[in-house]
C-alpha cells in the first residue's frame, strides 16, 4: 500500500505521490475525478481513463480538401434535415 501525508498550497492543489501515480497509470494532462464521500467522510481521486475511440480505415490518405467537400456535405445534409 503506498501512503503519504501531502501539503494543500495556498491555491488549493496537492501533488499526487509519485508512487500512487505509478501504480494507477496517472500521466501528465490525464484527468482525475475528486469527489467527496460524506459517508466514509473520505476524498476519492478517481483517474477518468478516456474512452476508445472509434476508427475507419478508408484505405487511403485524405486531403484537406477531401475533408473539406465531406464536411461541407454533411453540413449540407443537416441543414436540408432541419428544413432550412
């Protein structure tokens, strides 16, 4: 069990201990989640793991451009969807 006493600074922010980070995976620009547990009376700092993000593979390399005409057609269709 890895255990440490951390000091709040004068902006309200701890340093999670190297050893907790370690073992929980806790890189830097990960996100946490800090909530209160007023039965336990307990803070929990929960590591917020992003989600999978789904791919396709189109076999091929896109352009700007093809990007671009594929963005102009989705906003086309949704503006033909919302009967503008």
């Amino acid at each position: 069990m890895c255990m440490s006493v951390v000091k709040v600074t004068r902006k309200f922010q701890v340093t999670i201990p190297e050893c907790v980070r370690r073992v929980v995976g806790i890189k830097v620009g990960d996100r946490v989640l800090v909530e209160y547990d007023e039965e336990a009376d307990v803070i929990k700092v929960r590591l917020l793991r992003p989600k999978k993000r789904r791919r396709f593979k189109l076999g091929r390399k896109l352009s700007v451009e093809d990007v671009e005409r594929a963005i102009g057609e989705g906003l086309k269709q949704c503006l033909d969807s919302s009967g503008r």
